[in-house]
C-alpha cells in the first residue's frame, strides 16, 4: 500500500479503461475473506474516509473488470479486481507549472518547477507532473523513466510506449545517460573540489530521510565547484548511482547542506507540512545527455529553470 492508503498499482486485466482528466484508472485486488464492498475498500485503504468511498461508489467511480460501476454493498468475490480513480477534494495549487521542452513519439522531456510531484503521492493528483501531461497530451501510456524529488526542480525524462521502456530504463541501470545538477550551499574554501562522494545509504528515521552507514558503497556523487559569490556557492553535482536523497545526503556529509533543505542536516518542515513556495530546496536538474536506444538520435537538454545562484 502506497502513501495516504492508496492500493499499490497493479496491471490492468482485460479491459482498457479510459482516463479521466488526466488519471488513469488504479487497481485493487480482494483477498479471501473480504467483507461487503464498501467495507472492504474503507478498511483496505483508510486514507480515504468511508463517507467518501460511499460518494464514490454513488457516482459510479469505482468499476468491476467488465468496466460495469460496483455497488456499495455487493459482496466481495477472492481475487476480484476494483479499478477506482484517484481524486483529493481539496487539492491545493502549486504557484507554477511544468514546462515540456521536448516530445516526439517515443519520449516528453519536461522541465519541473520545485514542489511539484513527478506522480500522484500525498496530498497532490492533479497536481503532479504526470497527471499534468497525462491530461495536456492525452497519451495514457506515459510514464517517467526515472525520478527526482519533489522539492527539486528540473528535467524529468518520460516514455510514451511500453515496448520501449525497458530499453530507456537501461540507460539509467548501465549508467548510459550523463546527467548534471546545479546546487546552491555555503563557500567551503577548505574542500579540494572536483571530488567524488562514495557512501552507502539506506533508509533512514524518520522513514522519508535516507542516512549514511558502514559497508561497502552503493552510492557515488562528483561534486564540482561551479562559481562562488561571498560565502555562497554553485556547486555541480553528477550523480553516478541514484538512491534517494543521494545528492542532498552526499552534500550534507561534506559539510554543505543545500540551502533550502528542510531535511538534511536536522528535520525542519515534514513531509506533510504546509508548504513554504517561498523557500525552494536550491537544486536543479540542470542537464541530460544520452544516445536514444531506439532512434539512435543524440539527446541533449538542459533546464530553462533557475536557482537563487547561477553561473557567471
């Protein structure tokens, strides 16, 4: 189960259901021993009060395999799917929207303001980058090939058929797509930049932060001194792996957290607080190059987005 309660997604069976202002359908499977389908889905995902399943079920938002509306109190069969669309009635308004910089038939390049997530999570769907080009392009298929955080802004890549994500996703696992990110922390005169930042990283407490610990290495970041102005500076960031959190926890280790971190070094805001658009984390997604797999075309991209420091 994913966060706020919602039902990990599964493939869909059978049918194709349409999307709807840019959400595509999500997907619940019944276990053995479920009770009346109302229950069910209020037990099974708590983040979404009872009232408002009910609501969803009277309006026929919640569908069988046969793509036929379900009944709130219709029993429940072992292994029936529920397909359901995921909506917040009070979904707050980032202050900007994505940009798309690049789109053929098989890829999007968009360009992503800070805050915004690239998927539905928490307390945004409308909001979040996909849905976003999901509705703007009508393309149900389009999916990011990778990640970054939703307090970083820039350049997400996304595919548009799934018979070519594997071969895009092998970029990022065999390390063929050189990517670049722009920071903004503290002048640390005493470092000797260019340097590599090695450590192993896992989960971390609270559960939303990752941590440094002994063992071997599974995360590599070179960092780079871009330009500096008094005791601030723009730093360049090439991730080599990519754990979560990698470039803010690599940043914080080397005693120059990124300004505007409200995790690293110590809890500030979490996740769930309220937002603060004034006081954006200073990390950008600055540039992606990469040989497309399937065109054989040379990418290259970089964001139209800026920090509160830039080059010269």
């Amino acid at each position: 189960m994913s966060e706020h309660g919602h039902a990990a997604p599964l493939p869909l069976r059978g049918i194709q259901l349409s999307m709807r202002n840019g959400v595509s359908a999500s997907v619940v499977s019944v276990p053995q021993g479920a009770p009346h389908l109302l229950d069910f889905l209020a037990q099974r995902m708590p983040g979404i009060s009872r009232s408002e399943w009910a609501e969803r079920l009277a309006q026929g938002l919640v569908l069988h395999e046969d793509g036929q509306a379900a009944l709130p109190h219709q029993s429940c069969q072992p292994g029936q799917r529920l397909y359901y669309y995921r909506h917040l009635a009070d979904e707050p308004a980032l202050p900007l929207q994505a940009q798309v910089l690049f789109e053929d038939e098989h890829l999007l390049v968009a360009d992503k303001p800070h805050f915004m997530p690239v998927t539905p999570t928490g307390r945004y769907v409308q909001q979040s980058l996909l849905v976003q080009l999901k509705r703007q392009t009508g393309c149900a298929d389009l999916v990011p090939l990778h990640r970054i955080d939703r307090e970083t802004a820039g350049l997400v890549l996304l595919g548009k058929r799934p018979l070519e994500r594997d071969a895009y996703h092998a970029l990022f696992r065999d390390h063929q797509i050189h990517k670049t990110y722009h920071a903004v922390a503290a002048h640390s005169p005493h470092l000797q930049l260019p340097l590599v930042r090695t450590s192993r990283l896992v989960p971390g407490e609270p559960f939303f932060r990752s941590q440094e610990v002994p063992g071997p290495a599974n995360s590599e970041t070179r960092v780079a001194l871009l330009h500096t102005d008094g005791q601030r500076a723009l730093y360049g960031l090439e991730p080599i792996s990519g754990k979560r959190h990698q470039l803010r926890v690599h940043m914080n280790a080397l005693g120059i957290p990124i300004e505007g971190d409200l995790f690293y070094p110590t809890v500030l805001r979490g996740p769930d607080a309220p937002e603060d658009f004034s006081q954006p984390l200073q990390l950008l997604a600055q540039s992606v190059r990469f040989t497309d797999p399937i065109t054989d075309q040379i990418h290259e991209w970089a964001s139209g987005l800026r920090l509160t420091l830039s080059p010269p």
